[in-house]
C-alpha cells in the first residue's frame, strides 16, 4: 500500500491545540524587538505534537537571502551529548552547510553567525532542547545557556527551543536566560476533564476518520465509542491516536473494514508507550477514571503536574500515583 493511497500517511491533522499552540508562537515571534532575536521555549510531552508546529512555522516562514531555495527558517537536531561545538554544527548543518570533526568550536561559531547574517535567517528551531540536561551532555546548564544567549546577542536570529518539559531546568538556573526568554510555550495533551478540549480531541478523530473513509475504508465502532478508546490508548495525544489509525488501515488493508479487533492488533505493536493501550479496545468500554488515568500517566512521565478538576480526575491521580 503506498503512501499516495492514504492521505492520513501524508496530510497533517489540523486541529484545536495544534491551531492553538503554533498561533501562539507565531504571535511571539511577530512581537519581538525587530532589531533583536527572542527565546521560545516550546515544551511538552513526546508525541504531543510539537514537530508539527514547527513544520507549520517552516512551511508559512518567508525565503532567505540565499543563492538556492531555502527558508528563513531553518530546523536543527541536537544530538544526544550536545557540547558547544555541537550547537554551532547543528546550526551550520540545519543550513545546509557541511562540518568535519575536525572542526573547532570557535570556526563553526564564526561561520554559523556569518551564514546568518549573510542569509538573513530569522528562526533557528533546535529540536530535543532536552538533550542539554540529561545525562551524557558535554556542557552545564549554564554554560549551554550562554552559548544560546550568545547566539541570539551575536546575530540577532530568533531561537525556539523544542523538547521535553525537562528542558526547563536550564531556564530556571540561569537568571540572565530566564530574563531574556519568552514564557515557556506548554503544548500539552488534551485533558478529558475539560469539555473544550473533549470536543477538540473528537475533531481530531473526526478528521482522522473523513481522511481514511475517503481511501475507502470503514470504521465499524461508533464514533462517541471509539473517541474515547483512542483518547484512553494515546493519553490525549493526536499523533498517538493517528499512529493507531495508520497502523489500523495497514492491518486491514485488504478487508478495508476497522473493528475493535483491528485496533487491538494494531495497539498491540505500542505497548511500550507507557500505557496499556491495547486494553481500551477491548469488549468493555473504558470508564473515566481510567481515561483520566491515561491523561495523567503522560503528565508524570514527562514531569508535568496533572491538573485534577473532577472526582473521576482525583481517583486517577491515586491510582497513578499507587504506581509510582
């Protein structure tokens, strides 16, 4: 089956918090000092999103002054022990530039500000920002917050610094970076305890059901049912609940039929996402604490406070923590 027969494969999923959160950036970077670059952190659980805000502000960003096609706005991947020198590689090569080992910090630093101003480059977005404080990494917190202030000092270009939540220990160890970021922009999952976002998390599904109902296949579970089995499986999160969807229409791409017991051959195959996910398609519907339970697995894991509004919410939150 090839990607052009799916356009779920191909087509991202434009819904409320994804709507919502890359807005709120855009907004940032539209505020800024237009002589100076600005810090964003966004943070958030893995899986929740936050590549796709960042591929909408690539897509919508202008060109760069550059002899080939190529955006102001640039996406670069810290590796998993990020040093100095590493920062200023991952820049040059988010670019288009090549490195060598044998490169110095001090070289790729000057030849990453000059490619900047000479392009003209507006954004950088560094993803995995939470490789700067675990374990393996080659610098300090401090020392990794001066280098970024000094990046954004130096050029002017606008940093955005992708990962997960744990990121934020840098931000509040370092007073000089806490006083020049934006707030920490939190893209959270969608909590079943507050009706917007219920509704928000059902739009979600909804497109994802209209993308594989126009390749031809067909959903047996009614909609309400299977909304809330994919919210219990994904903890809230779209591209969880897209993930189960593709591997449903691969597993049934003969029959073209998705029942409860595609989805448990499919959700079988995720078992390691920290949740029982293939548990929530079986005969007997999830209830609500276990659906709020799911929510807050993946608030503690990514080391969030799970916000507790209902008494379904305040049962889940014993039950997650009886497992801690």
């Amino acid at each position: 089956m090839s990607k052009a027969t799916l356009p779920l494969f191909s087509h991202r999923i434009i819904h409320d918090a994804l709507s919502t959160t890359a807005q709120t950036v855009e907004d940032l970077l539209a505020a800024k000092d237009p002589k100076a670059g600005c810090i964003i952190p966004l943070l958030g659980p893995t899986r929740v999103g936050k590549s796709a805000v960042v591929d909408r502000l690539v897509e919508r960003s202008g060109n760069a002054c550059a002899l080939f096609p190529m955006k102001e706005v640039v996406r670069a991947s810290l590796p998993a022990q990020v040093s100095g020198r590493e920062i200023y590689a991952a820049g040059l090569q988010a670019m288009g530039f090549r490195t060598r080992e044998a490169d110095k910090t001090k070289l790729l630093r000057d030849r990453l500000f000059r490619a900047i101003k000479e392009r003209e480059m507006k954004v950088i977005v560094f993803d995995e920002a939470n490789h700067f404080i675990e374990r393996g990494a080659n610098l300090s917190p401090r020392a990794a917050a001066d280098h970024l202030k000094y990046l954004v000092d130096e050029t002017g270009v606008s940093l955005i610094l992708s990962g997960l939540p744990r990121f934020q220990q840098i931000i509040d160890q370092n007073e000089q970076l806490r006083d020049r970021a934006n707030g920490t922009v939190l893209f959270k999952p969608y909590d079943w305890q507050d009706e917007d976002d219920r509704d928000g998390f059902a739009g979600a599904v909804d497109a994802a059901i209209g993308s594989l109902e126009h390749s031809g296949f067909f959903l047996v579970p009614e909609f309400d049912d299977i909304v809330r089995r994919l919210y219990g499986a994904s903890g809230g999160r779209v591209p969880m609940m897209l993930r189960l969807f593709k591997s449903c229409a691969i597993a049934a791409r003969d029959s073209k039929q998705l029942t409860l017991a595609t989805f448990v051959k499919a959700a079988s195959n995720m078992q390691q996402s920290g949740i029982p996910v293939s548990s929530f398609f079986y005969d007997e519907e999830p209830d609500e604490v276990e659906l709020h339970r799911s929510f807050a697995s993946v608030m503690s894991e990514a080391g969030l406070d799970f916000p507790i509004q209902s008494i379904a919410g305040l049962e889940a939150s014993w039950a997650e923590g009886a497992m801690i």
